[in-house]
C-alpha cells in the first residue's frame, strides 16, 4: 500500500512573530494567544499536553485544560494519584505544548510543579458542575478496573443518595511554574518563526531561534 502521509503538507502563511514585537513576559503572551485562540472558536482552546516522566526516566504525555494562568504560573486540575501526579511527586519539572492549528501556533514550556492550596482546590472543586464533582469522587484515575464497576451507576447512586458531596483529598490543582517558553508560529517553506524566552536571575530572556 502507498504511504500518502508523505504527501501531506501545507503552508503556514497566517502571520509571524519577532523578538521585538513578544511582550517581555512571556506570561502575557500565552494570555494573549489562549485569548486570540478562544476567540477564533476553535476547538478545545485550552488543551495543552503536560510531559511527565517517571521514576525510571521514560517520558509520557496526555492532555489536560488549562484552567489559569497567574501571574506564578499555569494551574490545572487533576487527581494526585494519577499516574501524572505520582510521577509529578517523583520529578516536578514537567513539559507542556500548545497547539492551534487553526492559528498556525505553538507554545512549548518548561515548568516546575506543585500543588496549589486545598482552599483553591476546593474553589474550583465546588465551581464544577455536581456531575463533574461526582466523576472525580467515583474516578481511581489511571488504577486498572477489575470488575464489572459501572460508574455511570455509581454517579446515578451518588447523586440520588443522601451523601455529602466532598472534594477528595487526592483531587486538585498543581501551579507549574514555568522556566523556558517557546513561541512557534508556522511561515511559508517551512522559515518559520521561533521566539524563545529562558529565565534568568529573575529575568526573562529572550532570543530568536533558527526554524
Ligand atoms: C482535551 C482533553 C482534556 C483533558 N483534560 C484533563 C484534565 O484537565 N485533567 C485530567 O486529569 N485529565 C484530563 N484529560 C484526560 C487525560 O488526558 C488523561 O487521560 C488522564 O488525566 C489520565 O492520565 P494519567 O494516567 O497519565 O495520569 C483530558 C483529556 C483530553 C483529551
């Protein structure tokens, strides 16, 4: 069979990007392109994908939502006893990457993680909708099912039952804060624009890098 995944390509001709024109915190340039990407609806304008690696170094990636961005640094939610949050507890540095096709954009980070309060867990735990609450209380994430569990059934019961819905413990945030940003933004045969920021001493650097 001929592989045609060679013949795929396309030209990135939406725009650019230069060291003089990023703002000299990085920070407030992820704001602006999440803003630019909610704005051009495009699906999913929060998913980025977090790189963990575990304790005998091998590296894996998954998405999750960005649901902040402070002045610190990036902070999404998740379960602590996840396969991500064990290896989070093992290494914090950790790897993310933005895409938006729709933008031709790119964003890459470095970041140290850790988790956020319980208070800020629990603000966000309890801004969820009841059913999301209720997953996360019914979820052993990444934990191998056994049995025959039926978890929609679970919530169902959960739900109709008389029990007081309650953040778990090992359900919340983490802050990555970050180290190194690179901003990608795709141009035509493939010269495309790359802007790095490193910090340094408290400051963030910036430099153009090579396509
Ligand atoms: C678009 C998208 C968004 C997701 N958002 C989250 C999230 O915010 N938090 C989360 O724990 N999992 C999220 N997931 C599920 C994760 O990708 C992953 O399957 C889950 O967290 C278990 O990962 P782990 O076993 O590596 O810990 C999302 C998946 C997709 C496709």
């Amino acid at each position: 069979m001929k592989n045609h995944l060679a013949d795929i390509r396309k030209e990135y001709l939406k725009g650019h990007i230069s060291v003089e024109m990023m703002p000299e915190n990085p920070l407030d340039a992820l704001k602006t392109w999440v803003a630019q990407a909610i704005e051009a609806e495009v699906e999913e304008p929060t998913a980025m994908s977090i790189c963990t690696v575990s304790k005998d170094n091998n590296p894996s990636s998954r998405q999750v939502l960005l649901k902040e961005i402070q002045s610190e640094g990036l902070v999404f939610y998740t379960n602590y006893s996840s396969r991500k949050g064990q290896e989070i507890e093992n290494n914090p540095n950790v790897a993310l990457n933005f895409f938006w096709p729709a933008l031709e954009r790119q964003v890459r980070v470095q970041c140290i993680a850790s988790k956020v309060s319980a208070e800020e867990s629990d603000t966000y735990f309890y801004s969820r909708p009841k059913t999301s609450q209720v997953g996360a209380i019914v979820s052993n994430q990444s934990s191998i099912i056994t049995s025959d569990l039926d978890l929609e059934a679970e919530i169902e019961r959960i739900l109709e039952g008389s029990i007081e819905i309650k953040r778990p413990e090992n359900w919340g945030g983490y802050i990555l804060k970050p180290n190194y940003f690179e901003f990608w933004h795709g141009r035509a045969s493939r010269v495309h624009d790359r802007v790095s920021y490193n910090l340094e001493n408290g400051n963030w650097i910036k430099n153009r890098l090579s396509p």
